[in-house]
C-alpha cells in the first residue's frame, strides 16, 4: 500500500493561474480531507468528502474547488491563484468507522504539496 | 464555527525537563487526537482519547480527555530532542468527521 500520494510536491504558479492538487489513497478510506499549513501555523480544513459523489466546505473553503468522482481521488482545484494561497497544502483520509474505538478513525497524511504564487 | 486552541503556542526547554501542551474546543468533541509533526513532515498520529476523563500512557507521554470532551492535554515526562516538534491535538465535532485541528505548539528541546 503507497498509503496517500500527493501530486506534485512543490509548484510555482503566477498570480491568476489554475492549477489542481491531486491526492489519491489505496487503502478504501471512506473519507478524506484537504487541509492547508501556512509557514509556521497550524492545519486548516479546506474541504472534506464522506465519500463519493460528497464534499463539504470545511474552515476556509475560498478560492478552491473539489470533487470526489471516485473512492481513491480527492482533487483540489485552484481556480485563480492568490499569493494568500501561498501554503503546504495536506491530503488526508480515514476509513471512517461509525462508533469505532479503533484505530480506523485515524488521519493518514500525504507528504504534502508546497505551492508558491507569485 | 468550531475552535480548537492549544497553549503554549512555543515552549523551549531544557533536556529532560517535563512539557505539558493544553487543548481547548469551543464544541463537545467525539473523540480527541493528537498528532506530532517535525520540521518539514507532515502530521504523524499519536493516540486517540475517546471517553470522557480517559488517560492513557504511551512510554514517557500522557495523553488527557476532559470530563466535558472539550480539553485535552498531553504531558511529556523528562524530554529528549527526539521530541521536537510540533505537537497538535484535533477532533470531529460530536456526529460529524469534520475534523477540526487545534493551533498546535511548537516544542525545542535544548541539548
């Protein structure tokens, strides 16, 4: 199991510019999350999906874009790139068990995707 | 909307002092994480409280849930400098997986 891989791991992008962040998990977790991390701050929801076909905006949803055609995939879209959308930008899921005192409710992070707009 | 504070924001201390991080939410949280991230990583998991007032060790950390399942703490027994780094706890708002995480604290262990 790769466990969640992120696409690509740093990118530049012009002000205006479009770009997706794509985020894909093998392990049949039922739910995933985009957060990003500014420089030395903590970890902010952008958008969650319990599964295909729902998302859900998260704490700070603005300027970003999702879907979740399939199980695996949870892509960010960008639209129009911000230099406030600076940031490490972190894929993450769960398998999402209702009720589970288990270890199956656990965030598996991504190694994260550094964009820099300029 | 949910809020999640930890305090201290940073905290240095010597080689083998103690550490304690403290975690407030503004909502009843189902169940409580905690995760540590090192320079340039990303979070790694570290236990999940689940019943109100519950403690669990993990070697020279204590993990805490309040009796209300709204504050945490964690606890760090005589630090090494293998325990730097940023420490986070985080939680679902009760009946929800929207996954809310705290400010975080940042630890340097000073050799």
């Amino acid at each position: 199991n790769a466990g969640v891989t992120q696409t690509p791991k740093f990118r530049i992008l012009k002000i205006g510019q479009s770009m997706t962040l794509q985020c894909a998990q093998d392990m049949n977790h039922n739910y995933m999350y985009w957060y990003r991390q500014d420089p030395g701050m903590g970890l902010k929801l952008i958008y969650y999906s319990v599964g295909a076909g729902i998302t859900d905006k998260g704490e700070v949803p603005n300027g970003y874009n999702v879907s979740r055609s399939t199980t695996e995939d949870f892509p960010l879209r960008l639209e129009l790139a911000a230099p406030s959308q600076t940031s490490v930008y972190f894929c993450a899921s769960i398998r999402g068990l209702r009720g589970s005192l288990s270890g199956a409710n656990v965030l598996t992070f991504g190694a994260g995707s550094r964009l820099t707009v300029l | 909307g949910q809020q999640v504070m930890q305090i201290p924001q940073y905290q240095h201390v010597q080689e083998g002092e103690d550490f304690t991080t403290y975690c407030n939410s503004s909502t009843t949280l189902s169940n409580i994480q905690w995760y540590k991230q090192r320079p340039g990583g990303h979070p790694v998991f570290l236990i999940q409280l689940v019943k109100s007032g519950e403690v669990k060790k993990q070697k020279r950390l204590t993990f805490q849930f309040g009796e209300a399942k709204k504050n945490s703490s964690l606890h760090i027994t005589a630090t090494q400098t293998t325990d730097v780094g940023t420490y986070f706890c985080a939680g679902p708002t009760s009946g929800t997986y929207k996954y809310i995480f705290g400010t975080g604290t940042r630890l340097k262990v000073l050799a």
